[in-house]
C-alpha cells in the first residue's frame, strides 16, 4: 500500500559551489516553525558543499549529481520528496515564518492550482522583486475563485508547486541548464489545465550576490529564450519572439549565443509542441 504523501510543502533547493551560502540559508530554513522537509540538490560542487551539510544540518536530504545538470536538478530533489507540495528555492533565497502554512492553505482551497508565485522581497532592503511587481498587475484573465492575478511565468527561487502539476508537465527541461528556464514549465503546466498565480501574502526572501548575473547566465538566458519560443509559441509569436532578441543579442554584442540557439533546432524542432490558440492569445499579453 503506497503511503499519502505529507500536506505540508517540503523545499528543494539547488546549489554548486556556494557552501557557505547554502549553510547560511538551511540556518533559516531549520528555525521555520513549519519544520519542513528539506532536499538539497548539489550541482557537482568542487567546495564540500554536501559533507558541510551533512555535518551541519543532518536532517536534510543531499542529492549529489554526477555532473552540473543545471536547472533539472530540481527535478530529482522533487521526486525525492514524499509531500503534497514543493518549495522551491535557490541557495540565497528562504521563506518568512508561517509562508508555507499559509501556501498550504491557499492550495487546499484550489485544487487546480498548479503554482503559487510569491511575493519576493529582495536583499536586505527588503525591496519588492521587479517581476513580482509586474505579476501583481497581471493582464492575463483569471478564472473565478483565483486567489491571486492568473500568471504564465514564474520566478524559481520564491515559488510552490503542486508535486503532482510538476511531474505532470515534465519539470525542468535539462537543456535549459540555468537562465529564464521557468518559462517553458510555466508554459507546459498551463497546457496541461493547471493554474499559475501570483499570491502577495506568501512571502520569501532572495539575497542574490551584489555583483549582478553572470556572464554566461546571460547568455543562457536569451538562447533559452529563443528555444522556448521555438519549442512552444505558435508561428506568430515565435517570429516575434526571434525578431526582439535578436535584435537585442546583437546589440549586446552576443551574437554568438544565437549561433549556438540555431544549432539546437535539429532537437528544438522535435520536441516542439505549440500551445493551443487560447494560450497563445494570453502569452502574447505578457510576452
């Protein structure tokens, strides 16, 4: 007999070579009075990240990938999990106490919900992420009883997903490595009649490092921009999609990365599968 899963969220969080980060981060996810389960996903890391955790934070889960899988790695910290929902966060995000109760509360009462995005704030300033800032006015139309503005999108570092709508979509595609890959889930589990919303009462906190994104992590993002329109859009708005970065790789000077986007359509175009003509009306009002 298969045991029911636990109703509380369990957290995920994915790191490489960030042990003190991660350590400072799991200090405040122990002191949380949910007690969550907690699964932590090491991307190959060079600094003995998961004996630092082990030895610290004995309770918590370590999965050691054989190699940097990127963003997928989530995907086995999700399966590793035996509770309802997931949290997932990065290496310097976490939750304000009483979030996660409130998440579970908001997901028992909208059994089609999918995903539940945060509000998040960042840094210690407290300042209201500026893509949370732009999810609260979303455009996109809301079915009756949504407990918040309906999305398309999300940010990985303060979001909650139904365990379920997760697996169902397929998680994170492993081509993806890190860099705007929320969007190509967010796309699939709305295929799928799951719900997205952006909630303002369930908090988290992101502290990201000062020096800004990376090099490469920019990199990645307009190449998986580019794929994610080309796996899903609909002719129309993967042209548009193109067009825009393209334009704006090339005024960035990276117009390699779109060398690099070109090669992957041998398996871009296999695995391409358009959203329906509903869909592709409200990916167009925020994309």
């Amino acid at each position: 007999m298969t045991a029911r899963p636990r109703p509380g969220p369990g957290i995920v969080i994915l790191t490489r070579n960030r042990r003190e980060r991660v350590l400072s981060t799991l200090d405040r996810l122990a002191a949380l009075p949910e007690q969550p389960q907690v699964v932590v996903v090491d991307n190959e890391s060079q600094d003995g990240t998961p004996r630092a955790v082990a030895s610290r934070h004995p309770q918590v889960q370590v999965l050691e990938m054989e190699s940097n899988v990127g963003a997928s790695g989530r995907n086995a910290g999700v399966r590793a999990l035996d509770t309802e929902l997931v949290a997932l966060n990065d290496d310097d995000s976490w939750w304000t106490p009483g979030a996660l109760s409130s998440a579970e509360r908001v997901f028992a009462a909208r059994p089609s919900l999918g995903l539940l995005q945060a509000r998040i704030l960042v840094g210690p300033g407290e300042r209201l992420d500026p893509v949370c800032a732009a999810m609260r006015s979303s455009p996109l139309p809301a079915r009756p009883g949504l407990p918040g503005p309906a999305l398309l999108g999300f940010v990985a570092c303060g979001a909650v997903l139904r365990r379920t709508a997760f697996l169902d979509a397929g998680g994170f595609h492993p081509r993806l490595q890190i860099g705007g890959e929320e969007k190509l889930l967010a796309f699939d589990l709305a295929m799928r009649g799951w719900e997205l919303a952006y909630v303002d009462s369930v908090v988290a906190h992101h502290h990201p490092d000062p020096g800004g994104e990376r090099t490469n992590r920019r990199a990645q993002v307009i190449r998986n921009e580019l794929w994610t329109a080309w796996l899903r859009r609909r002719l129309p708005g993967a042209v548009a999609t193109s067009t825009r970065v393209g334009v704006r790789a090339v005024r960035e000077q990276r117009a390699r990365v779109l060398v690099e986007a070109v090669r992957g359509l041998p398996w871009v175009l296999r695995q391409r599968r358009p959203l329906s003509t509903s869909l592709e009306r409200a990916a167009r009002l925020v994309y």
